[in-house]
C-alpha cells in the first residue's frame, strides 16, 4: 500500500517574498489606532427664542465629537480642542493598518494561486 502523495510546498518567487517581508515590516510602524469618525458640530439649542434656530451661522459650537460603533449601537465621545488632534492621528493609522491588511491579503492570495498552479503541474507530471 503507498501512501498518498503529500504535495511539496512550492518556492515563492522573489519579489513577491521580499514584498510580503516588505509589508509586515510596515505593521511594525503602525502606532495606536481607532476606528470611528471624527466630527465637529454646531448645534441648535432647545430655546425657541434664540437666534441658533433661524440662522445656521449663529449655531452653538463647535462641539468635537468621535462617533463608532460598538456591540451594534453608536457610541458618542465628547473630545476637547486639545485631544482631537490626537484621535485624528489614531483615526489615520486605523486607515494605514486596514490599507496594510488589504495589500497583504491581495498578495497572499497571488502567491496561493502561483503555488496552486505549481502544484498542479507537479502533480500531472
């Protein structure tokens, strides 16, 4: 009785190697993230008689805010003037890493391919 023949892993080619080390060398710079959306807001009030509620320039504001989602409900986070800056540059590096993430996929899959093909010609040889 043989046993079944357990196909080989294939070589990678070079460049596509060298770009996947290239692209987990990136994950290594991604620094804290968040996802969400970062807002500023000018709002009406409640009172009838105030001039927010006939002229949008006169409008209370502007009111930072960081909006995500969480176990399926909106989640609202009041930010100050001096943190914004900082949830904007985390909002950026989860823009960075889901980039990352998706160009690795992209050339994960192209490898598999080329080592799908490889193994079926090795195979019918």
């Amino acid at each position: 009785m043989s046993r079944p023949r357990r196909p080989q892993l294939t070589t990678v080619p070079d460049h596509y190697a060298q770009r996947f080390r290239d692209l987990k060398q990136e994950f290594q710079q991604v620094e804290y993230f968040c996802k969400g959306t970062l807002l500023k807001r000018m709002m009406k009030c409640g009172k009838a008689q105030c001039a927010c509620r006939q002229d949008p320039a006169k409008r209370h504001g502007p009111y930072l805010e960081w909006t995500y989602k969480a176990k399926g409900k909106t989640v609202n986070v009041k930010l100050t003037p001096d943190v914004m800056p900082l949830f904007r540059a985390a909002s950026q590096q989860y823009r960075k890493l889901k980039s990352l993430l998706n160009r690795l996929e992209r050339l994960s899959q192209t490898v598999l391919r080329h080592q799908a093909k490889q193994a079926q010609s090795a195979n019918r040889d």
